[in-house]
C-alpha cells in the first residue's frame, strides 16, 4: 500500500504520478492530486484542471482571464485546445 502524501491515508488503491522533471508523486485520489498539482490561475486564483491557457509563461484557467492580465498577447487568446498568441 502506498500512503497519500496530501492527506496521509494509507490506501491500497493509491497511484502514482509521475512527472516530465522525474518528481513520483502517491496519492489516494483525485481531489488530493489535483491540490498538490493542479498550477493556480493568475488572474482568479483557481486552480486549473484543465487546459487553461498559458501566455508568456504565466497560466491562466481561461481566455478571459488571459486577457485581463496580459495586454496585447492575452487578447489574442481564445478558449479553444491548440490556441496559441501569433
């Protein structure tokens, strides 16, 4: 059995991520994952579970809040898988 490093359960159906840097990370489930590793939106403070949108190296959960924070580079994001600034 693998213990949770969020909140510490011992569970026989933990899983492991790993990451692109090589990190292993053990967790119960989900919501403990997505605490630990989901990044937090710039603009709103959410933390980004799905896509999200990246500009300049900066996440944001959305296009609007892109485009709030970003000038000239957030204002050609749109919310769409592949949306890349020019």
């Amino acid at each position: 059995m693998a213990t949770c490093e969020v909140c510490g359960n011992d569970y026989w159906m933990a899983f492991e991520v790993r990451t692109v840097s090589g990190d292993v990370h053990n967790f119960d489930c989900f919501e403990c994952a997505i605490q630990k590793m989901a990044p937090i939106c710039e603009h709103c403070q959410v933390k980004i579970v799905g896509h999200g949108v990246e500009v300049s190296g900066r996440f944001f959960c959305c296009a609007h809040c892109a485009r709030a924070v970003e000038g000239t580079q957030g204002a050609e994001i749109r919310d769409a898988i592949g949306a890349r600034p020019a």
